[in-house]
C-alpha cells in the first residue's frame, strides 16, 4: 500500500529501438538496493513507469505527485530528450517543452534528476521553475551513471542535503578510480539544513492535532498562510484561510482586509468547483484530473502571503478554456475569476 507521506521518487525511462541500448532496469533495480540500504527506507517510495512517450510525462506526474522526478534515457543536447514514440522509435521532447511541463509541476516536484548525456541544458531551463536539477554537461558511461544516481538517492534519503547528497555519490566515482565526477552538474536553490528526506519525515511525524493556545484558531485542517489578522492585539497568520477548514477564534475585535475576504470567498469556491468537477460526467477521467492539478495549483498559490498574479492569472485562464463546454462548471470558474481580479483591485 502506498504511503501518502513518502517521498515518493518517479523513474521515467525511455530507450527507443533504433537507439542504443541502455541499462535502464539495472538502473532502477540499482536505486532500489541502495534504498533498501538507509534507515528511512519506510519513508520512500520508488515509482517507475517505463518506454515513456510525450504524452506520458505530464499524466506520470499529474498520477503520482512526485517529489523527485528521474529521468533515464538518451539527451539530444540543445534539441532536447528523446523519448518513445506509439511504435517505440525515438522522438524527441523539446527543452522548451520540458521547462513548461515542470513550470506546471513546480507545486509537488522539488527535485529533477536528468540521468541521460548532453542534458545540460535541458538541466538549466528547468533550473527556472525547480530548486534542485540534476544534468550531465557531456557523454557519461552508462555503469558511471547507474553508480552515481544509486549513490545520489541512498545519501538522500538517509537525511543529506541535496548538496551533500551531489557530493556523496561525486565522491564514490572518485573512489572508483574514474575522472566522470565532474560530469554531472547540481543547480541548487535548496539550503543546506533542508535535506528533503528528513524534512518529509518529520511531517510524517507530526501529531494530527496539537493542543491550540489561549486566543488563537482553535481548528484549522491546514497551515498556509495568506495574510495576518489581529486577534486579541496580536498578529496571527491568517491560516484559516484554507478551504474546507473549520475555525473557532476568541477575539475581541478582529478585522479582514477586503481582499483577504474575497480571498477567503476564492477558495471556498475552488472547493466546490473541485467537488464538482470529481462529480460531473461531462468530463474524461484524464480531464477531472488535469482540472483538479490546476485547482490545487490555485488553491496552493492564492495561499501565499505574497501571490504570483501572472501565474494565479495564467491557471485560471487555463480553467476557464478547459472547462468552457460544461456550463455549471464554467460558470463557477468565471465566479472565481471574479473574487480573484477584486482581491487584486484591493490591494492595487
């Protein structure tokens, strides 16, 4: 049974039959030892899905939600990756492509381990929208690059940093006597004293619910923040603003902004829209998917004290096209819309 608070690592791998041939299960089999080596191995969970074609990568990440995504396979250089096409032969995925896929993505996937040759810059344009990528500045042997990315992984998730997990798995291609550590390349935003593992086991560790203090929220289902409001004299973060969640304050005067109120409206909307898009049948299955991303992507923006509009802007644009041919529902996006561009006249 999966665990929903693992840290999940999704393999997409792709070995077309008119390129060479790679050792891409040996691979996954080599980062499954190494895992099955670390003392939080219960705290992981390895994904993989094979012969990956174009359209395979969006919908593998809109499935499993990883915090790690690992590509296996061939690299192009500037062109771009090379994946699967509906007969197995090659075809190739643009950089331009792959930075927007992960811009989308940028919600779950925290790391991007490019494990292919020349992925460089496929490496740096993803850089953009992801912390932490992984890409080979040149040909890397293909023994060198299974060793490396079993290393990286086994250092990761016994609680290293991204940083100190790179130079782990460097170090044992020095160790081997090759001269390939200087192949593959670390683009890192992520601080030191942030290692993703022991960060996702200690909210795995967290008790459901924690005693609340004297004047503050007494029930909230999440924690993320979008504002301040003043109970009792003080500021607290305006946490309740999370759709669904119920909240009881011991206050003697407490204000919201009028945006924070329109806010607060947004999301209480996205809720139901989420709900109605899961119950509709004027929908595919892949399409209640694609739609739920995109509002859990809203939802998780508007959430942030200091909101990229561009970006809010961008995704509810997106639901409105997608959503245009079913009437109820597109008339409870364009309802959002609205709360949305009046939170922004507020506080213009």
């Amino acid at each position: 049974m999966s665990n929903p608070k693992a840290v999940k690592i999704l393999v997409l791998s792709a070995n077309p039959v008119n390129t060479d041939q790679l050792r891409l299960n040996a691979e996954v089999r080599d980062i499954k030892e190494a895992l099955d080596r670390v003392k939080y191995r219960d705290r992981v969970e390895l994904l993989h899905e094979g012969a990956v074609r174009i359209d395979d990568l969006s919908l593998a990440i809109l499935k499993h939600e990883p915090d790690i995504v690992h590509f296996s396979g061939h690299g192009t250089g500037k062109p771009g990756l090379v994946l699967e096409d509906d007969n197995g032969k090659a075809q190739l995925v643009s950089t331009d492509a792959l930075s927007r896929l992960f811009k989308w993505g940028k919600s779950t996937v925290k790391c991007v381990f490019l494990n292919a040759c020349f992925s460089k810059n496929q490496a740096n344009a993803i850089h953009q929208h992801i912390d932490c990528v992984i890409g080979m500045n040149q040909s890397i042997n293909d023994h060198v690059a299974i060793k490396f990315a079993a290393k990286f992984y086994q250092a990761l998730v016994d609680g290293e940093s991204f940083r100190s997990a790179y130079e782990y798995a460097c170090t044992a291609l020095d160790l081997s006597g090759g001269k390939e550590s200087s192949i593959p390349e670390l683009l890192n935003r992520i601080e030191e004293s942030d290692p993703l593992a022991l960060a996702m086991i200690e909210r795995s560790q967290t008790p459901q619910s924690q005693p609340a203090e004297p004047s503050s929220i007494l029930h909230a289902q999440q924690s993320q923040s979008v504002g301040n409001i003043s109970v009792n004299g003080s500021n607290i973060p305006l946490n309740i603003i999370q759709s669904g969640g119920n909240v009881s304050l011991t206050q003697t005067n407490t204000q919201t902004s009028g945006d924070h109120t329109d806010l607060k409206t947004a999301l209480d909307a996205l809720v139901k829209l989420k709900k109605a898009v899961l119950a509709t049948d004027a929908l595919s299955a892949f399409s209640k998917k694609d739609t739920e991303s995109k509002i859990d992507m809203l939802r998780e923006e508007l959430q942030k004290s200091q909101p990229d509009k561009g970006f809010v802007n961008e995704v509810v644009e997106a639901l409105k096209q997608g959503l245009n041919g079913v009437v109820t529902l597109a008339s409870a996006v364009n309802k959002v819309a609205t709360l949305i561009a009046k939170a922004w006249e507020n506080v213009a």
